[in-house]
C-alpha cells in the first residue's frame, strides 16, 4: 500500500480532536469564571474536573488511532502492534464512560438548577458514544486477533 493512503483518515483524526483541544483552553476555564455564580462549586468544579480528566484517555485515544493508521500505511496492519492499539482504544472509551457515568448526578444537579435538560442529555451521549466505540474497538481487537492467527498458520503450513 503507498504512503499516504490514510491521510485523509489521519486529518479526520487530527480535526476531531482540535474542538476537544478548544474546549479544554477557552470554553471550560470560561465555564468556570462565569458559572459558580448560578452554581454550587463544588459541583461546578467536581464535573469541570472529570471533563479534563476525561480529555486526556480521549487524546490517547486519537493519538493510537493515528498510530494504527500509520501502521497501515507501512503494510503493518495485521500485528500485534494493531493489537494492542486496539485495545488502548477500547480501554480509553472504557475510561470516559466511566468518567461520565460518576459525574451524571452532578450533571443532572446542574440540569436541574438551571433547567436545561440538554446537559443530561450531553452526557448520555458521551457516555453511550464511549461504550459503542469500546465495543467496537473490542469487536475489532477480536478479529484482528484471529486474522493475525490464521495468518501465522498459514505461514507456519506454506
């Protein structure tokens, strides 16, 4: 396979992460200058926290993904490298739904003083996202597995 086959995944991969990246320098530190005014800190501080702790199995997350696109770009798709990519992946989602998960009552307090039932809904979203790309990403781990298996077979019987 030629260089550069990936690239456009590789640009999709570096663009989904810039709004998260956004989020992280400007919209949350506004978030919280502005809002322990409407808010218990405490809650305000609790759910800013785990959406920063959160940020970071995401960035790990994008950043195997990259790595698994250049393995494919080195015709090194099918190795144990892929692998364990994978399963980085799969524990990184893994990470944010359960970050998400312990911070909902604290969301759906905030929902509630300000009713504005679209922050529950935020965080469901994040938190179902997560686990159907963990799922995926175990799905995919599996099957790489049993290729990379097979291949080893075949290799061993030719």
């Amino acid at each position: 396979m030629e260089r550069g086959t990936t690239l456009f995944l590789k640009a999709t991969v570096i663009l989904i992460g810039i709004p998260i990246l956004a989020l992280c320098i400007f919209g949350l530190p506004l978030l919280a200058k502005e809002a322990p005014e409407q808010f218990p800190a405490y809650w305000l501080y609790l759910a800013i926290a785990a959406t920063y702790l959160a940020a970071i199995p995401y960035f790990v997350a994008l950043y195997q993904a990259f790595k698994l696109l250049t393995y494919i770009d080195k015709n090194n798709a099918f190795s144990e490298l892929s692998v364990s990519a994978l399963k980085n992946i799969k524990y990184c989602a893994s990470v944010i739904s359960i970050l998400f998960v312990a911070v909902m009552p604290f969301l759906y307090l905030i929902a509630e003083i300000d009713d504005a039932p679209g922050v529950i809904v935020l965080g469901l979203i994040i938190i179902f996202a997560s686990m159907v790309i963990a799922v995926f990403a175990a799905v995919l781990q599996k099957l790489l597995k049993n290729a990379i298996d097979i291949k080893s077979e075949n290799d061993l019987t030719v």
